[in-house]
C-alpha cells in the first residue's frame, strides 16, 4: 500500500494566506510572501510564480523563493508543450528532472539541485496565465487536499494579477486623459 503523505496545509495557513491574497496592497511583497510561505509549509527547496507572456509565448519570473539568481537566469522559458500545465491547465508533477522531456533546461536544474518539480497553473476564469513552481532536490509527495487547496490559491491569484493589469490600465489611460489639452476634455476645438 502506498505512503499516504501527511497534509502540510491546514484551514489556518489557507485562510492567513487568502486573506493575504485579497488585502495586500502591495503586489510585489504579495508574490514574495507566496512563494515563501510555500517553501516554509512545505519545507522544499524552492517556489516560483511564472507568468505567460501570450506574445512571446514565453514565461517569465515575477517572484521566486530558495532559487538562485542563476538558475533564474538560465534562459527563457518557451511555452510550446501541450502536456504542461499551461496548456492543460491541470497541475503537473515531474519527478525526475534529469529524465523528462518536458524540461528545457535539465543541467542547470541539476546544478541547482533541483530533482522533481510541481507546476500549480494560476487561472483567470478559463484562462491559464501563469504558473506556480515548487522544485525540491527530492520527489514531491504532496497530500491531495494539500495540492487542491494550491489549486484554490492559484485562480484567487489569478483573479489578483488581472485585477491588478487592469488597474494598471486603467492608470495609464487616466494619466493620459489627464495630458490632454482642457479643451480636448471639455469636448470644443477652435
């Protein structure tokens, strides 16, 4: 019979960390306590939040915990694989990085030491729009509430950074609005 892992992620860490989801005000402190408080629950190696680039059809890093800078730097990362969690939007588990053909950069993983990897999608309704990686130097095991309830946490995400663009937007659209000359804004030219 196999080793059912023990839940690491309770109601109290996942009420902390949603209410911390929808009442920070700051994005970037947002993304680093995330991927932080993964690593520290779930004692591994490392988290990152990726998110897709639909131009480029690349991913790129907004915030990562426990992973060296070089690793982070080792190259782009290409969306062009129908199995990954981008693209399934279901959550990806590869246990061995050294020996599949999802990876596109196993030597730099070993380097780092990197030996198995999750991939959370990060939703926006029935979009995928990013990706939370957890890596650790041994294979994943995660409980099945525990991945479900990253899951949740990954669509509440999901709600934020789009929230977020559209704020931003919305900011630059009124910035510009606030350049124009006030006879432009009042509706008359002479």
């Amino acid at each position: 019979m196999p080793h059912q892992p023990k839940r690491k992620f309770y109601l109290k860490q996942f009420k902390a960390i949603s209410n911390a989801i929808s009442t920070y005000d700051d994005f970037n402190l947002l993304l680093s306590h995330l991927v932080e408080g993964i690593c520290r629950a779930f004692k591994v190696k490392g988290a990152s939040i990726l998110l897709l680039d639909q131009i480029e059809q690349q991913l790129f890093h907004v915030s990562s915990y426990g992973i060296s800078d070089e690793y982070l730097s080792k190259g782009p990362v290409f969306v062009d694989d129908k199995y990954c969690s981008l693209g399934t939007g279901k959550v990806e588990v590869i246990n061995d990085i050294q020996h599949d053909d999802r990876i596109q950069y196993p030597d730099a993983a070993k380097k780092e030491g990197i030996v198995s990897m999750m991939g959370i999608p990060i939703k926006y309704r029935s979009w995928v729009i990013g990706v939370i990686r957890i890596y650790d130097g041994e294979k994943l095991n995660f409980h099945e509430s525990d991945v479900d309830s990253l899951c949740v946490l990954g669509n509440q995400l999901g709600l934020v950074i789009e929230n977020n663009g559209f704020k931003n937007f919305v900011d630059h659209v009124n910035m510009a609005f606030e350049q124009l000359p006030p006879r432009i804004v009042r509706g008359y030219c002479r």
